[in-house]
C-alpha cells in the first residue's frame, strides 16, 4: 500500500494517455479546471469586446450582426461551457472523495465518460461557430427558428453537455451516499457536499428538460415541426416555459456550489465552526426543491395570465429567505473568531458583500409592477452578472485559491494574488453598479445602439472592464507561478478532512479509509458560553 | 444624477414607490452587511496562530430574528408589487383602443378613427389607452420607460397595455426583446398631446399645419426628418455600412442587380416603386444578396414625402 502512496497523483503516470485514459477523480477534476478555464478566457474575451463597442452609440468597432454574435458567444459559452458544468465539476470532482473518506467517486469509468461527453459537447459547440449563433443564449422562438445561424449544432452541442451533466449528478449523488467513510454521517458531511449534493439533484432532474427542448427545436428547424412557431401553430412563450423550467434551477446548479464553497473557507480562516450547520444545508435542499417552481418569473411580460404571474411571484420571494439565512450564517461565523485575510477568505468575503448585492436587486424584479419596468433592460443584466461573477465566480477564484496547495502541492504569491483580488473587486464594480442605473432609466439589454444620454454610463461601465482585465490577469500570472518549495498536507490548520492528507495526495487519497469520530468543522476550544 | 425616467403615466408614481422602498432597503442591508463583515475583520483579526475561539453553532434568538425579519419584508415587497400590478392590468372602461402591429423593425399603429402612423404613437393626455398588439413575424416588445409599461408582442395571440399618460410631451419607445439585426434601432416615439391637439391630429388639420410647414423647408431636409421618423433608419444606412437592407449612399443613379438576374438603374420610379411595392412584383425587385422584408409604404407616405426621400437620396453621394 505505502509503495503506491509514494508518488502523489500528478506525479503518478506522465504523458496524454496518462491523463486523456485516467480514472483518478482527481485528475478528471484538473483537466475540467483547464478546459472550462479556456472557455471562460474565451468568453470573457467577447464580453471585452461587447463592452467595447459600447464606448459610442452606434458603431465603434463591430457591426450589428457581430455584436449580437459576440453577446451570445459570452452568454452562451459561459452558461453551458463554463458556469453550469464548471465548479460542480472541477472541484466536486476534486473535493468530494477527498472530504468523504474515499478512494475515487464510485462510477470512476463513467466519470471519464462524462468528462469526454463534455469534451464532445464543447467540440460541436466550436463547431457551430463556424455560423456563430445570434439568438442570445436564451433561443427564443422564434426567432431561433429563422436565423440563419447555425443554431441546430450550437444546440446539439449543448444537449450533449446536457448528458455530461446528468451523469456527473449522478455519479456524486451515489458517490456520497454509498462511499462515505465510517462515521461521516449526513450531519458530518461537509456543506461543500451538502451542495454539490443538491446541485447534483438539479441537474438530474432539470437537465432532461432542456435536453428535450432543445431537440423539439431542432426538430422544428429541420423538419417543420411547428412547436413553437406561430407561422405553423405553435406557441412561442411554451419555448420559454420549457427553456426556464430548466433554467431556472440551472442558476442554483451554478450558485449552489459557490455557497458550497464559501461554507467551507469561512470556518477555516475564522477558527470557528460554521453557524448554523443545519440551516445551511437544508437550506441548500430547500433552495434546490422552490428554484423548481419560479421559472415563471422569468416571464411575468411574456404573455402569461395575471394569477399565474401572481403565484410566481409569491414563490420567488419564498425561495430569497432561505438564501438570506445563509448570508447571516456566513457573516456570523466569523463573530468572535480568529481571522486570516488570506486571498481566499478575501473573495469569500467578497462573494458575501457582492451575492448580497445580487439578492436584494433580485428583491425588485420579483415585484410584479416593478418588474413590469426593469424586465429586459441593464437591470437585469447588472443583478445577473452580481449574483454570476459576484457570486459563482468570486467563489470559484476562493477556491482556485483556496485548495491550490493542495491540488498542485505548492504554494502561490499572497501578495500579488491579493493585488489582483481589489482589482477584480474594484473593476468588477464599476463594470456593473453603472449597469443598474441604466436599467432603471431604461436602457434594453441587447442593444447594439443607444441614445446619447445612456453614453457616461456606458463608457464608465467599460473603464471598469479594462480594470478587471488586469485583475484577471494578475491573477492568472500569479497561479502560474507557484512559489519555490512543497506545500505542507494542512497549510491552514484546518480540520477539515482533505487537509488530513499530504499535498497533493497520492492516487488513492487514503493509505486506509478513516474513521471519523469528531463533528465537521471542530474548531473552537473555549467553553461555549451561550447557547 | 437622476436614476428614474420622468413620470408620464398613472402607472408611474405606483413603480416608482416600490423602487424607492426596495432600494432603502437594500442600501440600508448592505450598509448593514459589510460593516460587520469589515468591523468583524478588524475586531477579530488573527493575533497569534494560537487565538481560542469559542465554539458558537447557533444562536435561537439571531436565526428567528434573521429568519422573521426577511421573511416580513419580502411579504411587504410582495404586497406592493401586486397591488400597482393589479391597478395595471385592470382595463378601464373608458379606454379608447389603438392596434399595435410589431415588424422587424417597425412599430405601426392603427386608430379607430382609420388613421395609421408607423413608429409615432399619438394618444390624448389623461385619456385611459388600451393597446391591442400583435407581431408579423418574430417576439417584440413594447416599453416605455416614462410609463413605466412594457409587454411583450407575438405572433399567434393579442397581448394588451393599459396606461394613461398623464403629462403632455414626447417620450421613446423601445422593442425590448431581441428581434434581430437591428433590434436596437426598433425605436418609436409616443406623442402625449392635449385634448385639443390630439382633436385637431385626429381630424387632420394639424397634418395639414405640418405639411404647410413642411412646404417651407427644403425637400432634402424632409427627407432625412423622414428618414429617422418612419422607420427607414432601422434597415438603410446612410454611411455606406451594410445592413438589412442596401445603403443609400450612392444609391441614386447607380445601377441594381436583382435577385432575378435583370439589372436596372435607379432613378426617381424606382425608388418610389420600391418604396410603395418593395417585394410586389412587378415593381418591386430585390436587390441581389438582400431578403424580401421590406413593408410597403403604401398610403404610409405621401406622394410631396417620397419626393423628399427621393430628393434626400440625391444628397447621399
């Protein structure tokens, strides 16, 4: 046995085969890093260029049909290439074995398949972008169905990235029921777990469906099946329901594992246990089972009845308390803790003030009459982009950071890393708090052209890209760079279970599988003095 | 720096109370949240690597209080969206009907009294309206930010706004879901005028006062007002870039390749035929490389107004 731990998992097998054919969960979930890593450069690439054009009305660099290819490029390639299959499959992959006690996810094969599946996805989506689509990443019909755009492959694409998904659900949902180690019981699982569980839930579940929409597009694009399009007796706003009826959850499969993840560093740099443990993780659940019934309010000027406006209405607001609950559990473990401003808290702290920012301005869209006003215009696109980047993404960089010693067995630059950190939080900021005003004055999103008096707002809006451009960068020179000399197993005193081994681990994590006989999170040393 | 649009419509004051109400409470929220999570950092800053922390997992008081408080809030929001929502969406029974058809990318309106504008709203102050709107192809929407209304238009079902605009004045309008191409140039104007006006548009006498005026200005000049205020600018540049439809500079006297393989110079009878039967055989012919979108224009524009376009045209060189 010690034979085999004697070389870590990078070091174990060398060459493409010895990543392109592995089993090891842990090097599936580096190479989901690297690929949606590549897409997210990409992206974010279109959206510098979307923000630039903006810098005058009318035209400035690019003409009307490729602005509205580059805004669906970025929404597109973000949502089903980076954001949906990204955290839950890079760092679940990674962390889940690690934090239950296991040797590898239980369907180790089917893993690599999903990581393929998506590999393939992804290729017939670069495929597509031969005819780059310019539907939005929404495809309304129908509009989606007379484009001239490629948009059979860019969908096809997607439907098998769908599959990739639901697999990887699977895979972690069995995993975490079947391969937790002796005395991991449900209420010591840690709340990384308890989100990527749910997560995992919603995309079993709700991914199916936009599988199947997807096909009764193509279906009514290739064949003349009339659907969704009214020229041939279909409905278009039923494309809506059935696209938001995955769409919906699909904004808590990306959020959820951010909050996975805040949950996890806030204990370690407060020297705290997490406050209420139990509120998080049902709230986790909770979140997961109501995102299932708001789609509608993605729709409330679509055309639907008034009481079925009403009833979702009063559904989103159901789901914003237990999301509140978690804001205030966060903050309060740090009350009379011990804390590190490590980069990595920094941007868990960043991700509270900002994803706080993104629910409260979630608070006014779900008001019908109010909404009424904001739907589809910058509002939209600022809160979005709050509870996105200011949320998921913010979280996912706390991560990068956060389990960087133990994923590549060094360790980065604080300082530098720190740097970029205001940078991106600045820039981040001024990119989008300007959005909001544009939103309530009444600026529509997608639009190529605006009117003169929107153009200080916009022009400051695109200042802020070039600031979290730099941020962006920093941060990637710094973590390419990893300081000289090996990471210690448990850098941060956690006592967390993945720091309990060397970094990084060897191939099978656990010389023997542990006993766990302490609760999650046991920090803390002094007498609790209330109750 | 004013963060609302003017409040021109019934509707307005109500939108504008909940935006108000949300907004104290968010800005009163996070001014909350991050001075604890600054205070927290500062008051408990990591001393030595052996600080004792007490081992807090919950509090029953703070998570019913943070639990209760959200939750009361939320109710309120919702209560006050509702309500305006409601007042919204109730018709009046005095309203007076205007259709609305929506076209890549043209709004045209139609009043009961038979008269038809493309992109130019006009209703009477204080007058409750009801539009009745329908897409020819792809979904749109209606949005006026100084009523604060919006919905959206397709294909296959009518959908309605009701508002009374309550000050005289000229306010945009905007398509506000994606429609293509040149969706952001799917921009309208809605004229609020006084009872008399309105009375005085809707007989015709206040056309007449117009193209009385309009007689005092050059033809060129018409055009190019004619250019922007009927829609033309959405799919003609002026610029020479290419859009939906060809440019206008240099179109006159410059010879046309049509889709059917005949070719044709194009002078003043066919810019007209164009404008009146853009995609009806056998005046209309499309130019090679362009698609047959175009609306007629027909009983839009009179004959003084396509010879300013013409006269306009001329000018593009």
């Amino acid at each position: 046995m010690s034979e085999v731990q004697e070389k870590n998992y990078l070091d174990n097998g060398e060459g493409f085969a010895s990543w392109f054919f592995t089993v090891d969960h842990k090097r599936i979930g580096v190479m989901y890093l690297w690929a949606i890593g590549v897409f997210f450069i990409i992206a974010a690439i279109a959206s510098f260029l979307v923000r630039f054009e903006h810098l005058t009305p009318g035209q400035t660099i690019v003409s009307a049909d490729t602005y509205n290819v580059l805004f669906t490029l970025h929404g597109s390639m973000m949502v089903f290439l980076f954001i949906v299959p990204g955290v839950a499959a890079s760092f679940g992959n990674f962390l889940i074995p690690l934090m239950i006690g296991a040797k590898d996810v239980i369907f180790p094969k089917l893993n690599l398949y999903s990581f393929w599946l998506y590999l393939f996805g992804a290729a017939v989506f670069m495929i597509a972008l031969a005819a780059p689509a310019d539907t939005g990443w929404t495809f309304y019909t129908p509009y989606s169905i007379e484009t001239g755009a490629n948009v059979i492959l860019i969908t096809f694409g997607i439907f098998i990235l769908g599959f990739s998904s639901i697999l990887t659900g699977i895979n972690f949902i069995v995993t975490m029921h079947k391969l937790r180690a002796p005395g991991m019981t449900w209420d010591r699982l840690p709340l990384f777990c308890w989100a990527a569980y749910a997560t995992s839930l919603l995309q079993v579940l709700a991914t199916p469906v936009v599988g199947i929409t997807l096909l009764l597009l193509i279906g009514e694009r290739y064949f003349g099946l009339g659907f969704f399009d009214p020229a041939r007796g279909g409905d278009p706003v039923m494309f809506q329901h059935f696209f938001w009826f995955y769409s919906h959850p699909a904004v808590y499969i990306m959020i959820l594992p951010a909050m996975g993840i805040i949950s996890e560093i806030m204990p370690v740099f407060s020297r705290k246990p997490i406050f209420g443990y139990k509120a998080i993780a049902y709230a986790s659940l909770a979140i997961a089972l109501i995102s299932f019934l708001v789609w509608g309010h993605h729709m409330f000027v679509s055309g639907q009845s008034k009481l079925v406006n009403i009833i979702f209405s009063v559904i989103t607001y159901a789901v914003a308390v237990p999301t509140a609950i978690k804001v205030f559990n966060w903050l309060w473990t740090m009350y009379k803790g011990s804390i590190e401003l490590s980069t990595a808290m920094l941007y868990s702290l960043g991700f509270i003030f900002l994803f706080t920012i993104g629910g409260l301005t979630g608070l006014f869209l779900g008001a019908l009459a109010a909404d009424v006003h904001l739907h589809d215009t910058y509002f939209v696109v600022a809160h979005m982009h709050y509870v996105m980047i200011g949320g998921t993404v913010f979280g996912f960089f706390a991560a990068l950071h956060f389990w960087y010693p133990k994923m590549w067995g060094r360790m980065f630059d604080e300082f530098k890393a720190k740097i970029a950190f205001v940078l991106i939080f600045i820039g981040f900021n001024v990119v989008f708090f300007p959005q909001f005003i544009l939103g309530t004055l009444g600026m529509p999103r997608r639009y190529f052209n605006y009117a003169p008096e929107f153009q200080s707002l916009h022009v400051l809006s695109t200042y802020g890209t070039w600031i979290i451009g730099v941020g962006f960068i920093l941060m990637l020179w710094t973590l390419m760079r990893p300081l000289p000399g090996k990471a210690p197993g448990n850098p941060y005193k956690s006592v967390s279970l993945e720091w309990s081994m060397e970094s990084p681990p060897g191939t099978f994590n656990f010389d023997e599988i542990p006993t766990i006989t302490e609760p999650v999170y046991n920090y803390g040393t002094k007498v609790e003095e209330e109750s | 720096m004013n963060w609302l649009p003017i409040q021109a419509s019934t509707f307005a004051p109500g939108v504008d109370i909940i935006l108000w109400l949300v907004t104290i409470i968010s800005v009163i929220s996070c001014v909350l949240i991050g001075f604890l999570l600054v205070y927290f950092c500062v008051k408990y800053k990591r001393k030595s690597d052996n600080d004792q922390t007490p081992a807090i997992t919950h509090d029953s008081f703070l998570e019913t209080l943070w639990t209760v408080i959200p939750t009361i809030l939320c109710i309120v929001i919702f209560i006050y969206g509702y309500v305006y929502y409601d007042q919204y969406t109730t018709t009046p029974k005095n309203a007076v009907e205007i259709n609305v058809t929506a076209k890549q990318w043209i709004w045209s309106f139609d009043y009961s009294n038979g008269k038809k504008t493309l992109n130019e709203l006009y209703v009477p102050v204080d007058q409750p309206i009801r539009l009745v709107m329908q897409s020819d192809d792809v979904l749109h929407s209606f949005f006026v930010p100084a009523f604060r209304v919006k919905q959206d238009v397709m294909g296959n079902r009518y959908t309605y706004i009701n508002f009374t605009a309550t000050k005289e004045g000229v306010y945009d309008l905007y398509c506000t879901e994606y429609c293509g191409t040149a969706h952001s140039d799917m921009l309208g104007k809605v004229h609020v005028l006084s009872k008399a006006k309105f009375a005085s548009w809707e007989d015709g006498s206040a056309d007449k006062a117009k193209k009385a005026s309009a007689a005092n200005i050059p033809p060129a000049e018409l055009g190019n007002q004619l250019y922007s205020s009927k829609g033309c600018v959405a799919c003609h540049s002026i610029d020479g870039a290419d859009g939906v439809g060809p440019t206008w500079k240099g179109l006159f006297g410059k010879e046309r390749e049509f889709t059917d393989g005949t070719k044709e110079i194009a002078d003043e009878n066919y810019i007209k035929n164009s404008i009146l039967y853009p995609v009806k055989p056998p005046q209309g012919k499309i130019v090679k490389g362009y698609g047959a979108v175009m609306p007629s224009y027909k009983g839009l524009l009179d004959d003084s107004e396509i010879t300013a376009i013409i006269e306009y045209i001329k000018t593009l060189k």
